[in-house]
C-alpha cells in the first residue's frame, strides 16, 4: 500500500472533534476511497481538555498552531478554529507551504477566499470548503463539479439553521422571536451571542460563496443587501400562512440579463407548496436553478460536528486523491474579477406589508393612491381585525422596485389615517 | 490556451442533442471551467434528420459509430445510444483505445458496469455516468467524492420520473393506472412501451448502482426484488391518504449489519411529511442516510434532454480536467466483490393490506388468529366500506418478515369468510 497521506488538524472543538473522530474510526473505508491510507497525524489545540478527546499519542498534539501548519511532514491541513485573524495567517502559512488546506470557515471564506484561492492556485494545491455552506450538505462540490456543464441562473437557499428553527417555531407555535431565541440558545443551536445568526451575516457569507462560484466572479460580502430576522412578529407570520405562504431567512442570489448579480438575505415569504417551503426545523437546503438541469434542491443537516466533519472529511479525501495522482488544484477557482452587484435600492421583489390605520372610509383609497403615484401595483388586500377604531390592514403588492416602495411607504407613514406601518416582508416566487 | 479536449458523441436522439446543444451553446463557460477549450468534433448517428440538427460540418458526422468510438483525434467518448448490446461493444472499444468514457445508460451500467469499470481502471481513463441516476441531480459524484469520507447506511430514491407522475394523478386526481399511463404517454413522459418503468426495472437498474458506490461491493441487477406499479388501484391510494401516508416506487438499499445489503423495488406507503413524500410529478428524489452526515437529499429533474445532457456535460468538464492534469482514472471503482443481498423472503417491512370479507361477526377474529400464527403483528385495522354482505377492511401491519406475511396471507386468502385479498403495499418509515 502507497505511503500515507498525513492530515494536521487546526483547531479541536465542535467541527475538529467531529473531523478527529471520523478521521479515526472510518480509516479503513477512506483508505480503500482514496487509494491509500489517510492518517490523522498532528492535532493544534490550545484547550488541552478538547486535545484529550482524541485519540492520538500526547507527542502529537500542541498548542503550537502555526508548527502543525507548516510542519514538514504534514500533508493536508485541516484549519477548525474559526473567524478570519489567526485562521487566514494558519491557511495562508500552509498554502505557502505548499500544503493542500480543507476548512469549514465561511467567514473566512467569504471574507478572504478570493486571494487565498489565488495563493493556492499559485503554489498549485487545493483549497477545499465543502464544509462551509449547508453543513454535511453536498452543494459546493456538485455546484463546481456535476453542475459544471450548466449555466446557473440563480440560487435561493436556507442556509443558516439557527434562523430556520427560530421562524419554524414562531410560525408552528405562534412563539415570539425572544422566546423562540432562547428556546435555541437551551437546545445548543444558537450561540451565548447569536448575532451573526440573526442578523443573517451568516447567511451572507455563505450566499457570497455560493454565487461566487454559481456566477464565476466573486461577491464581496460587505456588499450583500442583508436583512436578519429579529423584527420578526408571530403576527405576521400567522397572516402569512392565511395567505397560503411561509416565511423563511433566504439566501438569495440571481444573475441578470446585464451580468450584474443581485445577491441579498432576508426574512422572504415563499408560497407554501416551494420545495424550500417544507424545510423546518435546523435543516438547510440549497435550490439552484440552471439554463439547463432545470430546478434541483440539495437538503440536509446545516450543521453540527458529525454532519459538517463528514463534509470536511469528503475534501480531505478529495485532496488526498489528488495529491496521490499529482493533480492537486485541478478545480481551481475561476472567478475573473469582483462582481458588480446591483445596488440594493434597485431590486424588485413584491412585498408583504402590515399597517394600523383609522377604520374610517377612504383610507384604502387613499393609500393606493400613494401606491400608485410610485409604481407599485397592489396583487392584494385584507383587512385583519379591528381593534376600537382601529383596523389591521395587511396588502401584498407586486414586484416592485425597492427604491419606489420605501418612497411610497414613507409617504404612506405619514398619512393621517394611518396609526403605523408595523411590518415589511419580501414576497418571492424563486 | 491549451489544446482543445476533442468529444466524440454516440447517438443524437433525447439525451444526445441536448448534450450537442450544450456544448455548442454553453462552450465558453465550459472552457474557462475545463481550463481549456473541449469541443465536440465528431457525431455517430444512424438516423440523418436527428445528426441535421447538430450544429456540425457534414464531414464531422457519421453513421460508423465504432469509428468515433475508436477515433484516433477524439479524447471523450459520450455514449447516448441506450441498451447494452451496442453500446456495450462502443464503451468497451474506446476505453480499450484509450479514450475516457461518459454515458448516461443506466441499463449498460447496471448490467454491464463492474466489468466496464475494471476496463477503464486497467487503462488509467474515466468511465463516468453521473447522467445514469436522476438525470440532471448530481448524486453519483456525490456520493463518491462528496460523502467519501462517510460511512452510507441507506438509500431510498423515487428513481423514475414516469411511475411518480403516474402514481400523482391517480392520488391527487383518483385516476386509473391505465388512464394515468396513458396521460403520461399524451405527455412524452412515458414510452409507447412503458414496461422499463412500470415493471419497476427502471428502478431497479438505478438503485444497483446507487448501492454499489454506496456500500463498496457491486450489486447484481437479476438479484433486486422488483414489483412494479400496474397492479396499484386508486383505491389504495385514497386509503393510504386517509392514514396519513403517501404511496411511491421507492428504491430502497440499506446495509444490514451483517454486511448483507438489503436491495429492493416496489410502490411503497412512507408518512406524508417524509421529504420524499412531496415530490410529485415527473421529478425524482434521492434520500440519504450516512452515519455521519445524517439524512441528505438530492432534488431535481430525473431526466430529460437537457437536465440529463447537463449530467453528462458535467462529467465530460470532469474529464477533461482529469486529461489535462493527467490524472483519469483519480476516482476509480472500488467495489471488491459481488455484494450479498438479503433473499427477499427474508426482507422484513410493514404491510398495508386491503381485502374483502363477510360482514358477519367473528370475521376479524378468525384473521387476527392466523396473523398470530405465523408471528405478523397488527399495528391497525379499518373497516373501509360495507357493500351488501361484504365489507373491505384494511390492515396495516408492524414489521414482519416477507415470507412468514406471505405465509399468513396464503391462508387467510383460503378462510371461508375472506372473499378475497385485493392488495399488499409495503410500509416504510426510511
């Protein structure tokens, strides 16, 4: 049997314990997919209770990151620390080095992956991250391999479970955000600080790597229009469901006609019957459409330390392929240039809108007129409740553009006859 | 740039003019992502109004399929002829001259595949066939380079777009086997013989290959329990609907823990909020379960000029890459041996069961004692409908083994008062 290809792992908490583990106890069938054995050889830690839980000899474990990094006798590096600082100077270390790297890190990814692909194209090595959108979700791989032949036109995903279970349990059990919140943080799908979750900059860095790679010019997420889900009120996600929707954190992303991208997260009422629609719960699910293939949906476990291992497991035996048959890099990056986004104020997408107003005659008539000085058609409206003189007023309008709806609803807001607009959700057919 | 990778193409019919059309239509994409140009330069077509509408020189096609096969200035061969005779001789002609190989028959893969596979191993080229299962949905490269890390435990895939739209008009509609069949053949979905995929057969040469990457030994087609959809009546699907489930042909392959693989074809009955249970119409879906990733799914079109000819554009990028990294062959088969499947009386699954009885006193009992016998536990019983003396009752069954069922059945079909058994349909939770 051909000499082993030997893996450093960076970093041993949830994801690197889960790559430890499955490194180790499903070595006998990787050897036999890779074409020879693959050993976990060097693990970096700096919490020595987390380095006792794998199961290597104490001589291989350190504290000394950058030494497992680059260390000579270390084929592929595995980074699992997170965040961009010290991971982005470990990966860049080991690219120099001329070691093939498999990381899970959307953050860096999203944030640093254009010129650390450079790099790695340069030194001719792979620079693999199945493991950063969807968890243990193949997308990556059949985006920029199966899906190869085609020519993408969009992608709309649920990419961030934390969010997903928050809007499934709000919208099942009428829960408010900050219950459903904490309900999360109990069950460990949310963080002490669950910001990037709510906020959707999660979401935004994973959406910048999908249609980076969907579109062939990178996204750079700073970029990316993104609203999170904390406004969110159980009411409207109860009107929604009346009107035969469901409302989901999206990731979306679509290529227009003139090559600009349009690429936003946001809380999007989807029609109920949407493949995407029956994804509760922590699941993900990524659906691409292509000129050619058509619709396709991938599905699974967004995250978690088993599900995204098995995703870095996959790349580590993809590289070890590689290396075995002198091809690393062979799937380079082929972005060309930084991707002109469409500014934010520009999209069209039709709304979903909820407002207090006086419950006189008239005030129909006289918000539509607003409306119509804008542009902005009306597909429908219902009147909620009403609540001593006032009426809950819920309007779905069509495709409107950005700019012209927060124009008319600032007008609108400043009506006499209405008390409040309370809330603004994007409706999508994807 | 570098030289251009040269495709020859076997057959112009569905899924060859589709594969024609996109790589004429989508090449510059196609050569950024390929590193270099691949052209398709020579066409075998029998039939002279199908080769008219490729965008060739006359001089680029023939009717001498075995001499593009074995061409000295082609490097990808793309068999789209179907069957085995032919197509067999074709692929085993160009790998031995050399040439990677990509094909979206499912019948010479199943039936002929392993031996194929070893060829193109012995050369050191490709042999691919992403375009074989699903159509456009990636799942082959998936699972064999995505999930290669994990360790599959089970499959279950409605697998054949014809049978699913069949069986959707006879549950959403109440429509007949027959008349569905014939809406399905109006439609271009289903043949002018439609036995491939209403016998299960289709099916079944999917699911053999799906098994035999997932579990790492091939299995033999002959050998998968295989019962189609012609005997399904409206009727039971109305029933199943009322029990909360959803009957689909499922493809099912699970790997016992004796090694054993368990493979098997037939209209099942799965809960109505399974993912499975939602794909409707002429798509297909394939569902996943790896001990670490989890439950994944792959969505999509199942087959189809262009879907399937993006699968197979996708494999010949693949290959192409591989020609110019000189690394064919880097994700060769690694199926050791014959797999051993689990006879089918020894296969163990719930039952639905539909049949008309006496409407007299005792009649239940008399049943439920011969259940008993032969150790077949009832998880339910309905009484569905009485008709002058007789009445039908459906029974749905805990898990029981294939042959003790069938033994209970045999005698109840022989009580006096079970004027007949009018169905079985198996019950999965997968």
């Amino acid at each position: 049997m051909s000499e082993p290809i030997r893996v450093g792992l960076l970093g041993c908490g949830t994801v690197g314990s889960g790559v430890a583990r499955i490194l180790t106890q499903n070595q006998e069938a990787i050897a036999v997919r890779a074409g020879g054995p693959v050993v976990l050889a060097r693990v970096a830690e700096v919490d020595p209770s987390k380095a006792d839980a794998v199961d290597l000899p104490r001589s291989c474990v350190t504290t000394d990151s950058m030494a497992v990094a680059t260390a000579e006798d270390i084929d592929i590096v595995v980074e699992c620390i997170g965040g961009v600082g010290k991971a982005r100077e470990l990966v860049e270390a080991a690219l120099a080095a001329g070691k093939s790297v498999v990381t899970p890190n959307k953050e860096l990814i999203a944030k640093a992956g254009h010129g650390l692909l450079q790099l790695a194209a340069a030194r001719g090595v792979d620079l693999q991250f199945e493991g950063s959108v969807g968890g243990g979700i193949p997308i990556i791989r059949p985006m920029k391999e199966s899906l190869a032949g085609d020519d993408l036109l969009s992608i709309a995903g649920i990419v961030n479970g934390t969010t997903n279970y928050i809007l499934t349990r709000m919208s099942e059990e009428g829960a408010s955000f900050e219950d459903a919140l904490a309900e999360a943080q109990k069950r460990g799908y949310a963080e002490q600080d669950p910001s990037a979750d709510i906020t959707g900059a999660d979401a935004a860095n994973k959406i910048s790597i999908l249609a980076s790679i969907a579109f062939g010019n990178y996204v750079d997420v700073s970029e990316v229009d993104t609203e999170g889900i904390d406004k969110m009120h159980p009411r409207d996600l109860v009107a929604a469901a009346e009107l035969g929707y469901i409302v989901k954190l999206l990731a979306i992303a679509k290529r227009l006609t003139d090559d600009k991208l349009e690429v936003r997260v946001h809380p999007t009422m989807i029609p109920k019957t949407h493949p995407l629609a029956s994804v509760g719960g922590v699941s993900n699910a990524v659906f691409v459409r292509g000129r050619y293939v058509g619709d396709v949906m991938f599905y699974g476990p967004g995250a978690g330390s088993l599900p995204t291992g098995s995703a870095v497991v996959g790349d580590v035996v993809d590289a070890a392929r590689n290396i075995r048959h002198g091809s690393s890099g062979r799937v380079p990056c082929v972005c060309a240039a930084k991707a002109e986004l469409l500014p934010a104020d520009q999209i069209c997408s039709g709304y979903y809108l909820r407002m207090t107003v006086l419950d006189q005659p008239g005030v129909l008539g006289a918000i539509c007129t607003v409306f119509g000085e804008y542009g902005v058609s009306i597909a429908s409206v219902y009147q909620k409740r009403v609540e001593g003189r006032s009426a809950d007023i819920v309007w779905i309008t069509h495709k409107s553009r950005e700019s012209s709806f927060r124009q008319a609803l600032q007008r609108i807001d400043q009506l006499p006859v209405v008390e409040r607009v309370s809330s603004t959700i994007r409706v999508e057919d994807v």
